[in-house]
C-alpha cells in the first residue's frame, strides 16, 4: 500500500513499450508507477496496491479493460480510484461502454506525451 502523500500509478497494458512510454510520463508527473502486463496480474497489482490512478488498455490477454474497471467499481475500496482507458477503439459505442463500467476517461491509442498529460490531469482535476 503507498504512503498516504505518495502518488502511485498502475499502467496495465500488454504492450511493453507503451508501458514504458506511460511510466516515462507519469513519472515526470511526480507519480511512482508498477505496470502489468495482463489484466489478471493487473486486477491484483490494482486490489492489492490499490493506486491513487489506473491507466489499463482495453484490450488485454486473460481480462479486458473494460472487465478490470467493472471489477475495481464494484469492490467498496476501490471503487473511487480514477482509471483512464487506453483504447485503439474509438466507436463511440466502445467509449460508451467503457465511461458506463465506470472509467473516468478515455484516451486513443496513439497518443502523444501531452494527450497523456492532459487527460491524466483532467480526470484528476474532477
């Protein structure tokens, strides 16, 4: 569990290089960052760390995004965590669907550095 004045971002994506990608940014962000590489792993790393944030993609071998932020809502002490999900679907159905699980925002797959830090800061900012 982190410190209560640290800040803790998990970044659970399958894909290795945006896992560092986001790790870079959230880091320069003054956020401490654990990543997983699939969504089980993600969902315990998630229970058991329980992050100030959750960047997860949506599509993810063993558990999907979507699945990961129904399962964090419906767990009381992790059911306020701010998550944003990475998604190279960009229909507004899919968007839809992700915002009704209960993500807090959304960003599309690829992104720039800077897209990153502005969602990040206005789902933090709500």
């Amino acid at each position: 569990m982190p410190h209560s004045d640290e800040k803790l971002a998990l970044v659970i994506d399958d894909e290795e290089d945006i896992r560092e990608i986001i790790g870079v940014v959230m880091e320069e962000m003054g956020f401490r960052c654990e990543t997983a590489h699939n969504g089980q792993v993600g969902l315990e790393k998630a229970l058991s760390l329980r992050p100030s944030l959750v960047l997860v993609d949506w599509n993810l071998p063993l558990m999907s995004g979507v699945d990961i932020i129904r399962k964090l809502r419906a767990n009381p002490e992790t059911a306020k965590i701010p998550t944003l999900i990475l998604t190279g679907e960009v229909r507004p159905d899919s968007i839809k669907e992700a915002l009704d699980a209960g993500a807090w925002g959304h960003i599309a797959k690829p992104f720039e550095p800077d897209d990153l830090i502005r969602a990040v800061e206005a789902i933090l900012s709500t």
